[in-house]
C-alpha cells in the first residue's frame, strides 16, 4: 500500500544551549532519502537499542535546555524569549516523536505476538 503523501523533510534546528535540534538526532534523516541522511554502517555498528538510547538521551538534553530557559525566563534572566520558544518547541516535537515511535513499536511487538505459530 503506498501513500498519497510524499516524503516529509525534517527541518535543521539551530542548537540551543548546546543542544542540536532534532534534525541532528542520531537515527533520525529525510525520509524523502537526501543526503543528509546517517551512513548505513553507524546504525549496523551499534544496534538499534544503542541507536534509540541516544535519541532518548537527546530528547532529555532538549527537555532539560527547555526547562532551564523557561526557569530563566519566570525569573527575568531570560534576554530573548525566542530562545525558549525554540527549545520548547524543540522538546515539544521530539517528545511527540519518541512517544510515536513508542507506539508503533507496541503495535508492532503486539501483532508479532498475534501471529499463528
């Protein structure tokens, strides 16, 4: 079955705080297929669960740099608010992206499990 919607090409965040935006998650590239998408060896050499910690671990460094920015912000440290809606942004997005990927994982592991054997 193929889709009536073509390929979705993430954008590149700028970093915030340190952090780089989710078009630099590891595992994460076009799915139209550019160029910027991660060498096929790098997923090979450490695994998926490897590959999928990163991700998590990224996700709570953009969590975090969120936090941190709106603590600065409701305290009046904050010099320009656009910084905290992009990090906010950032981890919003990313949040719903991992909490996606959770579920369709569920879904895959719970119809491998309703398979005949």
């Amino acid at each position: 079955m193929t889709s009536p919607i073509g390929g979705v090409s993430l954008p590149s965040f700028p970093t915030v705080g340190g952090i780089d935006g989710i078009g630099a998650m590891a595992g994460v590239a076009d799915v139209a297929g550019s160029s910027a998408a991660a060498p096929v060896g790098s997923a090979s050499d450490n695994g998926f669960a490897a590959t999928l910690a990163g991700a998590v671990d990224q996700l709570q460094g953009l969590q975090s740099t969120s936090d941190g920015l709106a603590t600065a912000a409701a305290t009046g440290d904050l010099k320009d608010v656009h910084d905290y809606m992009i990090a906010a942004q950032e981890a919003s997005l990313s949040t719903e992206m991992v909490v996606t990927l959770k579920n369709k994982a569920v879904e895959a592991f719970t119809e491998i499990m309703r398979m005949p054997i």
